[in-house]
C-alpha cells in the first residue's frame, strides 16, 4: 500500500493497545484488526502490542511512523522519587488541611427509563446567568450550581461505564442516582444497576422518572425496589426516593436537594491546596487540536501549565476548559475540565497527577508503561483456584459471586443452598443474581469487584465471551445444581485459613559441650524421633522450657546433615548459646492441620 502522501509520520509509544492504536492511526479498530490478522498477529482491541509490530501494520496500511522520543531510563533514584506518587490513590494525613468538596454522581438505571433525558434537564435547569452565553460541550462530565453548591454529573450514564471504571480501579461516584420510570418499573439492568451500585458501596437516591405519565405507579415501583433489596424511607429504608419529571422537570430540584444531603452525610473531602491527582474520565485524539482529555480533579487543584501524568503520557497542561467550553486556569477537586497538551491520549479511567519536573514525569510513565505491559497478570483473585491461593495466605475473606440461572425457580434454590453453606471464616457473597443468560456486564461487575461467575443452564452471549477472554475472571457454568454446590463449599472450605497443628518430631539428650568462636555446640544423642536442620526446637531444662527457637546447624561427625535418627549422635546448634549438658532439645514442625 503507499504511504499517504503529505501526512506527517505518527508517533508511537513503545507499547501501545489495540484500541489506541487505532485512535493514533485514526483508521477503524476493524480495519487494523484485519491488517494485523494478515499479518499473522492474533489480538483484541486490548492487547498491547510493541513498538515493532505496531510499525509493521501501520505500513502495512500505508502510514508513516516514528519512535516517541525515548523516555529518560528509569534510573535507581528516579524510581526512588516515584514510589511515593505510585500508591495511585493518595492518603492526607494532615486532617486540618482537608476541604469540603462537591459530589460526584452518575445516573443509572434501565434502558428509556430516562438518564439521558435526566441529565439534560438537571443541565438545562441549572444554567446560571453567567453561564448562559457558554455552549454545552460534552466534554463526559459537568458540573452545576444549585443554590450556591457545586454538583458534578458524570455523563456516560449506565452501570456499564461505572463498572468499567471501576475495573480500572477508578471509583469516581459519591452518589449514584437509580432512575426507575414509574409506568415501567424495576426492570433487568435496573436489577443490574442496583448490585453493581451495591458491589461499589457508593450511596443510591431514586429518581422515580415519569412522574407525568398517566400510567406512573409508584407504589408498584417501590415495592419491586424493596424485592430488589432497596428499601426507600417511606418503607423504613434509608434510601431516599424522589418522584420526577424530566419532561416538565418536576421535581428536580428536590432531587438535587437530595443528592446533596446524601452527599453531607459522606463529609466528602479533598485538600485543595496540593498538585493534582484524578482519573481521566473520557479522552480522544482532535484532528485539529491533538490529544484531547476530560480529567476529574480528585484532590488537589490543577493550573494551567502544571506538568501532568496521565497513564503513558506527559506533559504541560497548555489549555484548560470546561464543560461550557471556557477557558479556566484553575481546576479544584471535583472539577472536570478537558486539558490540552498531552502528547498522547490516555485511557478513561487513566491516573492522572502533577507532577514536580518532567524528569519524575519520565520516570513515572516508564513506571506506568510497565505496569502496563504487566496488566495482563491481574492481582485480583478473579478464580475460584487464586481465591484459594489468596486466602491461604490470610489475603481475602470473601467469595463473591455473580450468579446467573435459567429460570426463577432454580435461582431461589440455589440461593438458599448457598446461604446454608457454614461461612465461619470465609464469607460467601452474591453480589449480582438475576435470571438470563451470562452478559458482558456480568463480566465486568465480576471483573471490579474480583467475583466469580457463576452460570446454571446459561450461556454466554458473544461480548460477554470477549471480556472471559480479555480478563481472568473465573466463568462456571453448571447444569446440576448438586455440582454447582460442591464446588462453592470446596472453594469455600479449600478457603478457609488452616489451623496450625504442632508436631513433635524427636528428642535429643545434649550429652557434651562444645564451643566454636562464640557458638555452643551441643553434642548430642537422638533419643527418639529425628532432629531435622531448620526444625522449630525447645530446650528444655528440667522440665522446664528455658529456650524456643529453632536447629541451625546440624553435623553427624564432620559433615552437615538434614536430619539424624534416632540411636546417632550429632552435634547441633540452636539460636541460643544458653545450652547445658543435660538439656532436651525437643525438636517439633506447625503445619496445618488437614481438613
Ligand atoms: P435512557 O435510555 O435511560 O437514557 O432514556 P432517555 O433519556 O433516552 O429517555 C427515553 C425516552 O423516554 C425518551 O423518548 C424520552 O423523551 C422519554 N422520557 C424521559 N423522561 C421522561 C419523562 O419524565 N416523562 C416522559 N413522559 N417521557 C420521558
């Protein structure tokens, strides 16, 4: 293919995903895929690729290419100077300096029940005169006044965005507001929204949408909510329902009055007087003005010509607007503005921060990059055999599961055999049942909140497939309930943390003294049993035990040895000179017990 004439050559990062490339390239994911079929490399849009292969495709479809500019080697004390920025999420010890901050809140709910419409009218109804002449850009955040407060709404409504998010360990949202449309009720991805809200720990107000309507029944709704494990306040709850319009924006502003009471009770904070450090909430690349990205100031404040890190990519914040499109110069926490001048677009969900120099800027992208690279191996114990890993080493207490069932019936049988299984020491959590076939955003909640999926009599649709296959979470599928049990309980009982036994495994009389520098050797014999190098060992003086330790070194006439029977003699030490002639050395393992 030729090189398109005129076309600057486009730079490309070391390590670069599917996806970004093709942003980069601007050519379509499908087209890129193709031509890297073609060439024999198999990946999703989530495969990282390197600079190499990258090249090859993007002359293969006729564009030019170069090297980034080569990032700074991550030199000992660069990697010194940016451990402290790596923990992403940041801690603030000193209290005094923290600041109230405004909510930040996303709109879920089931398909037409009205998200959009609700986020355009709480837009519309709260633009203030000063904002007025500004057009509304969608930048994927805004932010409101509503009597003097600041409200941000985050635009991408739906659980699938918040859950994607999440994965990414993004957890943007203070208050989620569920809308439900009161002639339609609670529906499947209201059912969704609601476990995948609960699975955040993030607070829920109820728009209880299409109030208008001539068929709206709220007390049908409320009652489905309060089956659905949301129970309002009138129902002795403490979830707030508000009943609203978003066609003649009824009730809107006690909605926003709501939301911010939700809020209050969260105190949300944030020290505004540090750099920077947020999460890119949506990024693309501008043919006119380069890469292009909405950030959500976290904590901190960002100023135009901090220098920024955002995933892979660094630079000076050139020009800041919001959502109105106006040029600000100033970002405070919970403020989304989209910035110019990142030399690369990031990916939503994306840590970003200010950073001191662009030497700590370099070293923390390589960090980045690599971490990257990396993220195939997940931490999260996303299967039933890491969760049993992860326990064993007393790192998780909890299994949590995604269950998906055919029909009804079989649900509420499985969920009540479930809920007989004993959960002492290790917790069995359903984050998310309903009846249908395994989707992608059972793949997703799964994904953030390091659960299992769990299948009876379902299939996987297709996108569904495509996640399995880009993450590592764990999808079962069963088609007898007995082995869908068995499994749980042997992952459970696999889980549970092992008691420690101790076993005695022989005794030695120390008969002779010796000593070498300044180590007492204690020459022995084996009475019983066996002494064991490394064995956890007591000496015991008269029945009483005057030391506990363990056998360091253990010799049969000259040579180290692992182990002497009894009936020999040995020489041994212990992690103690205090040894006598007349001492029991009583030699003993902590394993645990077998269940
Ligand atoms: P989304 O899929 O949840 O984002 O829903 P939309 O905001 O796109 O709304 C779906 C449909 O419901 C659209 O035709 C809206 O005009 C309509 N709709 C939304 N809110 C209301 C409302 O309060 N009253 C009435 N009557 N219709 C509404």
């Amino acid at each position: 293919m030729a090189v398109i004439e005129g076309r600057p050559p486009v730079v490309l990062p070391k390590q670069v995903s599917v996806r970004e490339l093709a942003t980069l390239l601007e050519v379509s994911i499908v087209d890129l895929m193709r031509a890297l079929v073609n060439m024999g490399t198999m990946a999703s849009i989530n495969t990282t690729i390197d600079f190499d292969t990258a090249t090859l495709v993007a002359t293969e479809l006729g564009i030019e290419t170069k090297a980034e500019e080569e990032i700074a080697p991550p030199v000992e004390d660069a990697e010194a100077e940016i451990a402290p920025l790596k923990p992403e999420l940041w801690t603030e010890d000193d209290a005094s300096k923290l600041k109230p901050r405004p909510p930040v809140i996303t709109i879920l709910g089931h398909v037409d029940h009205g998200k959009t419409s609700l986020l355009d009218a709480i837009r519309t109804t709260n633009v203030t005169a000063r904002e007025a002449g500004g057009i509304t850009q969608h930048i994927g955040a805004y932010q409101i006044e509503y009597k003097d407060r600041k409200v941000t709404f985050l635009d991408t409504p739906g659980h699938e965005a918040f859950t994607a998010m999440r994965a990414r360990g993004a957890q943007l949202t203070d208050v989620a507001i569920l809308v439900v449309a009161a002639d339609d009720g609670v529906q499947p991805q209201t059912i969704e929204a609601i476990s995948h809200v609960k699975a955040a720990g993030v607070p829920i107000v109820v728009a209880l949408n299409k109030m208008d309507k001539a068929d709206a029944n709220p007390d049908q709704v409320k009652a489905q909510l309060a089956e659905h494990n949301v129970t309002i306040e009138e129902y002795g709850g403490d979830t707030p329902l508000v009943p609203v319009s978003a066609r003649t924006k009824l009730g809107i502003d006690d909605l926003l009055e709501t939301v911010l009471l939700v809020a209050d009770v969260a105190e949300l904070t944030a020290n505004p007087d540090r750099p920077a450090i947020g999460r890119v909430v949506e990024a693309h690349l501008d043919t006119k003005r380069g890469p292009v990205a909405t950030v959500l100031v976290q904590t901190g404040t960002l100023e135009r010509g901090d220098f920024v890190v955002a995933g892979v990519s660094a630079g000076r914040v050139k020009a800041m607007t919001d959502d109105k499109g106006k040029p600000v110069g100033r970002a405070e926490p919970s403020r989304p503005v989209e910035i110019l001048g990142l030399p690369g677009v990031p990916e939503a969900g994306d840590v970003f921060r200010v950073v001191a120099d662009e030497k700590t800027a370099k070293a923390l992208v390589a960090a980045n990059a690599r971490e990257r690279a990396g993220a195939g191996a997940s931490e999260k114990p996303a299967t039933l055999d890491e969760m049993f890993a992860q326990v064993k080493e007393g790192k998780a207490k909890e299994l949590k599961l995604v269950l998906k069932a055919d029909v009804q019936g079989s649900l509420e049988a499985i969920k009540g055999a479930l809920a007989k299984i004993p959960q002492e020491e290790v917790g069995l959590q359903v984050i998310h049942d309903a009846v249908g076939d395994i989707t992608e955003s059972d793949l997703t909640l799964a994904a953030a909140s390091s659960a299992v999926v769990i299948g009876f009599n379902t299939k996987m649709e297709a996108p569904a497939k495509r996640v399995a296959d880009q993450t590592s979470v764990d999808v079962r599928q069963y088609k007898v309930i007995y082995e869908l049990l068995d499994d749980v309980q042997k992952a459970l009982t696999g889980m549970l943390e092992p008691v420690m036994v101790e076993a005695v495994i022989g005794h030695a009389e120390v008969r002779q003294i010796f000593t070498a520098g300044k180590t007492t050797i204690a020459g022995c014999g084996v009475l019983d049993g066996v002494m064991r190098r490394g064995a956890q060992a007591r000496l015991l003086r008269g029945g009483e035990v005057t030391h506990d330790g363990h056998i360091e070194s253990l010799r049969r006439v000259k040579d180290d040895v692992r182990e002497v029977a009894a009936g020999l003699e040995c020489g041994i030490t212990l992690d103690t000179n205090d040894i006598q002639v007349g001492d029991v050395i009583e030699a003993y393992t902590v394993q645990p017990k077998p269940r």
